[in-house]
C-alpha cells in the first residue's frame, strides 16, 4: 500500500434593502466586477505570466468586456449570472430565553442573510468587517475549483479579514444543486455569523423529484446564554471542556420548549395535500442533530448538494456541517390544526452536553370555505425521536445514504485508487503547564488529534505560504498512518498525550486518494463529523470496531456509495471515503465539532499543480487579507 507523501427569510433571488444583500444588474457593479478581474489577472505571483501570455493577453480584454456583460444581462445564452453580495459584518443585540447579549452578525442578521444561486453561477460576495475581531468567511461545501483563494479558513487559505478591512470572494458553483452554508471560520464565531446557500438547478433543469410547491430553509443552530468566544478561550486555558448551549435554534428560534421562549418560534405555514421541500442544514457548533415532524415522514432526497435515491424516514440525523434536503408531503386533510418539528441532539462522548429540545410548529393553514376557527385546535404532537445515544439509528441511516448513480447524476466512485492513508481520529491530552492546575481529564488539559497530530495554527495563511514557497511555514510530512498502532477501539494506551505541528499531506494533481478515518476510545469513544474543503467524498465503507485492512475493503460499495463533504466518523468505527484530488490548493480536513477543531483534530492536504494551465492554482487575488 503506497502512501503518497510520507516522504516528502428573505424574497428568493431579490433586491433587499433591509439585509443589504443584493443581486445586482447595474454600472457601477460591472464597473466593479471588471476591477476585480483585472486585479485578479494583474497580481503579482506565479500564475500571472501564464494567464498574460501568448494568446491568453487577447482573451483578457475580450474577458473584461465579458464579466462586463455578464453583470449587466441577468441572463446570457449559458444562462450563467454573476450574483453579487455584500455582507457587513456587524455587531447587533440580540435577546433569546430572556438573555440579550451582542452578537456578530451580517447585515444585523441572525441567522445570516441567504445566498442563492444556480448551478454555474459565479457569486462575488464583498465582507466588509466593522466588528473588533478578526473574520473570515467559509462557503461550506463549495467546491471552489481552483479558487482556493475563497474558501475561507483563517489561517489555512487566507489571513483573517481585520477592523475596517474589506475581501471579495469570488467563486463558481460547478456540479453542485442543494443546499449548503456559509458561516465564520475562526475561533468559534460561526455560533452566529452562519447563512444558508440555496443551490437551484441550472435555468429549466427540473429536480429529479416531484416538483415542490414551496421551499423552506430550517438552520438549525446553538444558543450560548454567554458570549462564545470567553467560552472558549477560558476552556482553552484551563483545560477543560467548554461550557455547553442553552438551547438549540431552528431559523434562530429556540421555540416553545424553553423558558421565555414561546414567542421565539418558527412556524411553517403549510396547505393540505401539497410537497414541500425542506433545506435542512446542521450550523450547530458542537452537537449532531435528530429531526423530525410530528405524524409525517419526511423523504430524503439531497445530502450535502449531491441528490441521493430517495427514501422515506420518519427522523434524520444532520450532524454539523452536514445539508440534506427532503420532501415533505403534507396530509390530504388537516385544516387548523399544528404538528411540532423537533430536534435534539445524538450523543455519544463522555462530556457533559446540551440535552435539550429545539421545536417548531408545523402550522395547516385553513381550508377555504370551512368554518373558521370553529374547530378546537388539536394538542400540539411531539415527535418520537430516538434516545440521545442511539448509535444504531446511526448506522442504520447512514447505510440509507446512497448516490442517485444514474446516467443523468453518475457517481464517479474511484474504482481504485493511488494513495491510501489511515488516520485515528479522536481526543488525547496535553500536560498541565507548571504553576497551573489544569481541569481537564486527570490534571491535564483536553487535546484531539488525528494520528497522534494535535495540528498547530500557523499565524500566517497556509496557502499563501505554500504558493510563494513554504519559507518553512508547515511541512508535507503528516503521518500517513498512526505513529503506533493500538487497539483503538479498546482498552486505550496509558499515554494519551498528543504531538503537535503544522503537518500536511501533499498529493500530486489528480490523485484518487482513500482515507480510513478510525475513531479512538480514548477518553471515550465518539462520532466525530469529519469535514474535507474543496472536495466531495465518496462514502465507500464503514463499521464498528477496528478497521480490517484485508476483510472491510472487499465490502466497499464502489457502485452508488453516498458523495458528500462532512461524514459522521462511527462512534467507536471507522469510515474509509475517497475522493480525486483535482483541485490544486491546500485543503483543510477537519472534524466539525468547534470545540475538537479548537483542540487540534485538524490537518491540512496539499494539492499540487497538475501539468495543464488549468490543472493550476490562480495567483492570489490583490485584496487577499495580510496577517
Ligand atoms: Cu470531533
């Protein structure tokens, strides 16, 4: 087995003035476009000479002239649009469960304005920061083929955007229809800086499902009564585990279920006899989330903006990071009367966690010509959920997940592959500083890692460091495979204390490469949702126990297996993905719970140029933030 690397609630599409969020079809932002191409090809760097030279220098005024039309005409014969947004980030108060604390927003919005797109749009969305701290923007499951510039992780593709500063990211949707999010990705900011993005079918591409009379998003979120950022950096410094929610959120409402909440309730309005599809998306911080609706099932048929073969279930499990869209099928008769959608979380770490109920109303609207309000409401039903640690719900619903795999959606599985990697995935610890008593486990401070590798920020951005030439910033030496094997999912080593270093994994352009991702026991077994930026996945396996190298890979499912972004590591499993690695960059792996991200359960793949100018990292644009 080779292992490369070892060695070396706004109108959809529409102009809102209250949000600031616009879509814009005139001068001064053709104007403006044309700025940003011209400052995109003008950047110094290794690119540039290539995008000028020989025939290219023609195409970029006949480009130039293209964004320009491009801005002006909504539509053109491919029918791709240029969708411009500006997000200020902003500080603005806001009160839940009694509690009114100032929280960063965009646009003094919670959750955050939505951005919506077709397929093959471009979206240029200008974040403008007027709060104190240090932001950037991720667009989470957008592939960002060859725009790594615009992904977004502090300190891996950009340097934070600071007070007063301004960032253009600018990316094309490519292959991708559903439902995905934007949200903070720096210290734990996204607990309220987190939107949805809305990918539409490109212009008359019907859904491969019957089509839906109305969309709704529900985001489901994590209220802290407290301000998130003293949570963690206290948890930080003493070693503890941090602080949990109070509540849980759909579109930003706690609802009725917590106290001096009831007023803070979404409510969906829906007719008899009608589908609905639902945008789902988990932007909670540390929890994965059960779904459900009281006296209906839901039909899944989208996970993370990749459709899925259909399938009914009367509860889902989301977990952070994760998208997935269903239909709702609403009763052929129920006038007046109110169902609860709910979520709470599934669980399985030893640490303490929130355990409380997020609710909504699913709300029938009156039957026109029948008596009105005559019929007494009936009690509001409560769905059944799972117990909070039903890790066989878990399996069983993952297995569920599979590709459409179709001629129309094929799944390119890698059928084999040229790289394999195996990473242990979970908690460790690292000694208590002397003159300081720690609260973690057993004196020590809490630490996660993968392979042993606590991953250690850099305090400059990685893909700049690499595209002009490392200069020492990180290396390409990240194990390929634990540093010693264990029995991960038994009885854990006597020493759990991690490593720590800014360690990458380089591949060459086009590689298909198969990860293994094995949960650790140590300091408690726990489903860990694993995030790849710049990539989907192919979910090919996964099971209980150690992985078995030469029993599970004749199991793969190489024909329909699920193609994502976050996966749900097995509690006390493992999972093995692949993916091909066709977009030049660096690339953050990560689990997507906040609080194992702070700890160090993170690595970063590098991603070589290929031999063909457009198998190439572009130069960086000229507003990339600075350190
Ligand atoms: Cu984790």
């Amino acid at each position: 087995m080779e292992v490369i690397g070892q060695n070396d609630h706004h109108p959809p599409l529409g102009h809102t003035h209250r949000s600031r969020t616009f879509e814009v079809v005139h001068g001064d932002i053709a104007t403006y476009s044309t700025k940003r191409y011209l400052a995109f090809n003008g950047s110094q760097g290794r690119g540039t000479k290539e995008l000028l030279q020989g025939e290219e220098m023609g195409l970029v005024n006949l480009l130039v002239f293209a964004v320009a039309v491009l801005s002006v005409l909504p539509v053109l014969c491919h029918g791709q649009r240029t969708r411009h947004y500006q997000f200020n980030i902003e500080m603005q108060n806001v009160t839940r469960l009694c509690h009114t604390k100032s929280i960063v927003t965009v646009n003094g919005h919670f959750p955050g304005p939505k951005i919506v797109a077709r397929e093959g749009d471009r979206v240029l969305v200008r974040v403008t920061n007027h709060v104190p701290n240090n932001v950037s923007i991720h667009w989470h499951g957008i592939r960002q083929l060859r725009s790594g510039w615009a992904d977004g992780p502090a300190y891996i593709t950009q340097c934070p955007i600071q007070t007063g500063q301004s960032y253009v990211y600018n990316f094309t949707i490519v292959g991708q229809r559903g439902t995905l999010f934007w949200h903070a990705h720096i210290s734990w900011l996204r607990s309220t800086l987190y939107g949805p993005i809305v990918i539409l079918p490109k212009l008359h591409v019907p859904y491969p499902f019957p089509k839906p009379s109305k969309e709704f998003i529900l985001i489901f979120g994590e209220w802290f009564n407290a301000d998130t950022e003293a949570i963690i950096n206290q948890a930080l410094q003493t070693g503890a585990g941090p602080n949990v929610s109070e509540a849980y959120t759909i579109n930003g409402l706690p609802g009725p279920l917590y106290n001096c909440s009831s007023k803070d309730t979404y409510k969906m309005n829906v007719e008899p006899g009608k589908t609905y599809l639902l945008r789902l998306i988990n932007a909670a911080l540390n929890d994965d989330l059960f779904v459900g609706i009281a006296g209906h099932n839901l039909t899944v048929v989208d996970a993370d903006a990749v459709y899925v073969k259909p399938f009914e279930t009367e509860t889902l499990l989301i977990t952070p990071g994760q998208t997935t869209n269903v239909l709702l099928r609403t009763k052929d008769f129920h006038p007046n009367s109110s169902f609860l959608m709910a979520a709470r979380p599934y669980a399985t770490g030893l640490g303490t966690f929130d355990n409380t109920t997020t609710a909504g109303v699913l709300q029938y609207r009156e039957e026109p010509g029948s008596r009105k309000q005559s019929k007494p409401l009936l009690p509001l039903l409560r769905p059944n959920l799972p117990a909070l640690n039903d890790t066989a719900f878990a399996a069983n619903f993952s297995a569920k997940l599979r590709s459409l795999a179709n001629s129309d959606f094929p799944a390119k599985v890698p059928r084999s592959v040229d790289g394999r990697f195996f990473f242990t995935v979970g908690l460790g610890a690292d000694p208590c500083p002397k003159n300081q008593t720690c609260q973690g486990p057993n004196g020590t401070k809490f630490a996660a890692s993968m392979n042993n590798v606590s991953f250690a920020m850099p305090t400059t951005a990685l893909l700049q460091a690499y595209f002009s030439g490392n200069g020492g910033v990180f290396a390409a030496d990240f194990p390929g495979e634990p540093p010693f094997p264990f029995n991960y999912t038994g009885t854990p080593p006597n020493n759990t204390f991690v490593s720590h270093g800014t360690r990458a994994v380089a591949v060459p352009y086009g590689a298909r490469v198969e990860v293994v991702l094995q949960d650790t026991s140590i300091l408690g077994a726990e489903s860990h949702p694993l995030h790849l930026h710049g990539f989907n996945f192919f979910v090919v396996g996964q099971g209980f126990g150690n992985f078995d190298p030469e029993k599970d890979p004749p199991r793969f499912n190489l024909v329909d297996p699920v193609e994502r972004n976050t996966v749900g590591v097995p509690s006390g499993g493992w999972v093995a993905i692949r993916f091909v690695a066709d977009n030049p960059g660096v690339w953050f792996m990560h689990c997507h719970f906040e609080v194992h991200l702070s700890w160090g359960l993170k690595m970063v793949w590098v991603v070589l140029d290929g031999e063909k100018p457009n198998q190439k990292l572009p130069p960086p644009p000229r507003d990339l933030p600075q350190c």
